[in-house]
C-alpha cells in the first residue's frame, strides 16, 4: 500500500521533471531569440535580459551569460569588445554557422506552429 510520503515524494518528483521539460525548452526558445537578435546588430548581455523580459522571460545573469558563453564557444556568435562609458562591454554578434543554424530553427519552428495552429482549429 502506498504511504502518504511515498506520493508526495511523487509527486514532487513529477513537479520537478516538468519544470526541468518546461525550461530546457524555454531555454530553447531563449538561444533561438539570442541568434535571431544577434543577426539584425550586435547584442549584449544586459540589453537581451531586458528584451526577453519583454517577452516574458525572467533570466538571471547567471543563465544569459552562460548561455551567450556557450553559444560563442560552439561557433554560433562570435564577440567583440568595446569601451562604452568607460566600461568595457562585450558584444555579441551571430556567425555563419548561427545564421544556418536560425534558419533551420525557422523552418522547424514554422512547421510546428502550422501543425499546432492546424490541429488547434480542426477542433
């Protein structure tokens, strides 16, 4: 027979497996925003929290900056610093590989809005 600690220890469980589904794929989306913005103009780090927070997203610098580090050691934006007010600010701007990176997102992307939105509207 189950003991109330054994479900709530389940439950918790199910709670943090959805949280750590739901924010790799908020994670996602943050890159692919990241890559798309760094291909109009270089981008920087303060400037990409604020515009995802626009965007409803709430980012620490300890997950925007790491992850715009990742994404210039994997060969998808590359940097270059710059003296702006006397503080140096380190800007980020989208390479070869990220632009063909972005454009396959895209298509991924809208293949899987025009599925959602199909199968949403057939109801």
């Amino acid at each position: 027979m189950w003991q109330e600690a054994d479900i709530i220890c389940r439950y918790h469980q199910a709670i943090l497996i959805d949280a750590a589904m739901f924010r790799d794929f908020f994670l996602g989306f943050v890159k692919i925003h990241i890559l798309y913005h760094a291909s109009k103009e270089p981008i920087y780090g303060v400037e990409m929290l604020e515009e995802l927070g626009r965007h409803g997203y709430r980012l620490s610098p300890g997950t925007i900056y790491p992850t715009l580090h990742r994404l210039t050691r994997d060969g998808y934006l590359s940097t270059q610093r710059k003296v702006v007010d006397g503080k140096v600010r380190k800007y980020y701007t989208i390479t070869e590989q990220g632009l063909e990176a972005l454009d396959e997102a895209r298509g991924k992307i809208t293949e899987l809005v025009e599925e959602v939105i199909e199968e949403r509207l057939d109801r």
